[in-house]
C-alpha cells in the first residue's frame, strides 16, 4: 500500500509538472492579432473571419485575435504603427503597408471584384450623366471602390462637389441602404459587399455602373514576426484555401481561393495607394 501511495503521489507530481509547462507554455505565448480592415461590421469580420482565425490557431499552437477599427484611416493609423501582426487589407493599403511599416506581402484572395455604382432599382437613372446634381453615399473615402467609381465618373464627364456630391456613410452596406432609405440618390460599393446583402435588400437596387475589375484583398505580415512563422502562416492560409471543411467552402465561394501575390499586380496598384497617401496626409 506505501508503495502504492509513493507511485501515486510520483504520477500526480509529473502530471502537475507537464500541466505547468503548458500553463507556462500558453502564458508566454502573446497572442497574434489578425487585423482585418473594416469593409464591413464589426460583427460581420468576425463571422467571416472566425475560420480563418482558427485555422491560423490550429497550425501555429497560439491564439490569434480578430482586429478592426471603426474606419479606414483609423485602420491604416493602426498599421503604420505596427498593431497588427498579420494583415488583411485591401490592395492599395496593402501597398501603403508594404512601403511605410515594411510589412511582408504574403498571400491574397483570387477573386478580383468590380466597384458597383448602384440605385433604387425603380429609379429613373439610366447612365452616370442621369447622376449630375445628384447625392452618391460611399463606404469609406479611402475605400478602393470609391477610388475608382471616382475615376468613372470624371470619365463621364462629372466633378465631385460640382456635378455631384459625395455621402460617407461608413461601411459599403451602409452605403447602399442610403439609397434603399431614401437618403442618397446612387451608392459606390464592392461587388463583394453587393451579393452579401440579404436577397430582398439586393433587389431594391439596380446596378447602374461598374469599375474595370479591381484585386481583391491581401495577406501581410509584421517584419516583427520571425522567418519560421511567417512561414507557418503562410503554409496554414494555403492548407485552409485547400480545405473541404464546410466553413473553409463556405469562405472560398465568398471571397475566393487564396494564391500568392502578383507582383505586377501590386505595382499596379500604386496610382491608387499614392492617392490614398495624399488623403491621409491631408487628414493629419
């Protein structure tokens, strides 16, 4: 019976010991912060976010938290100051990353988006001319759809403040339900954000216009983060885009398989980031 004891009381040692290294273990280990940019709610980066989260977590053994801010310049202030270890942002942030925190271009999603110029689907609107003195709500005005809707309508001939006005309304939903409401005669937002909205708020709109085709969102990661793990990060995106879970589908039908990083196409993307450098500046 003593010896029984003494090998029990060995076993509860070696058991308590192995239970510190792991709460030793999980308290040395900083979580990483997967700042996502706001495009939409809060609680929508989280529904659509939460897998990845989690696959990132199963692959590196850590937590990794979900970030946003309340706006885009918000968000690119957060960037500049290193806030976030991994990165998904939209192209010309991501360029801006890239060039002011050194953040590392990683990966991206392939599904490349057009810029929506929507109005209330029984509107008497037929092209961008229709729009001359009119209202237009816009998420975000760093937003690369709005950059680019922008471009659109100077093509047409219509000056922002002159022929039209601009509405920030904060999000690219908001945006749309701007028009939906009453409240703005047309709304800019992503192709993306458009085929989110439920079905009996998508068919109140009409597209009016679209942009040439815009790349979608990218993945970066902090210089701070060592080789081994951004490599880790790297290898856990891939094996989720490659993923049949159900959630994994679910996410790729949305927002597309995730691929490397065109370098062409992130220089192309350089008039838009100096743009959006410009506007930044001006906001200090």
């Amino acid at each position: 019976m003593r010896l029984f004891n003494f090998r029990l009381h060995a076993l509860a040692l070696v058991l308590l010991f192995l239970m510190g290294l792991r709460t030793a273990w999980a308290d040395d280990a900083r979580p990483l912060v997967l700042g996502v940019f706001p495009y939409v709610t809060a609680r929508q980066i989280v529904e659509i976010y939460r897998p990845v989260a989690k696959a990132l977590e199963e692959k590196l053994q850590r937590r990794v938290l979900l970030f946003t801010a309340p706006d885009f310049t918000t968000f690119a202030k957060r960037t500049r100051q290193g806030k976030y270890d991994i990165l998904l942002t939209a192209p010309h942030l991501a360029w801006l990353a890239h060039e002011e925190a050194r953040y590392l271009p990683l990966l991206k999603y392939d599904l490349s988006i057009h810029g929506l110029l929507v109005v209330k689907s029984d509107s008497q609107f037929k092209d961008l001319e229709d729009l001359r003195g009119h209202t237009i709500a816009t998420p975000d005005s760093l937003a690369l759809v709005v950059l680019a809707g922008k471009i659109e309508m100077a093509v047409s001939g219509l000056r922002e403040k002159i022929d039209y006005q601009l509405k920030q309304s904060g999000t690219h939903i908001n945006a749309a339900m701007q028009v939906i409401h009453g409240r703005a005669d047309g709304a800019m937002l992503a192709e993306q954000t458009f085929n989110l909205m439920r079905p009996e708020l998508r068919q109140q709109l009409r597209v009016l216009a679209l942009t040439p085709r815009l790349s979608s969102f990218m993945y970066l990661t902090h210089p701070r983060l060592p080789v081994t793990e951004v490599q880790s990060i790297r290898t856990a995106l891939l094996d989720f885009s490659a993923s049949p879970d159900k959630q994994a589908r679910k996410h790729h039908s949305s927002n597309g398989a995730i691929e490397p990083i065109d370098d062409a196409m992130f220089q192309a993307i350089s008039p838009y980031a100096l743009a959006t450098q410009k506007m930044l500046l001006q906001k200090k």
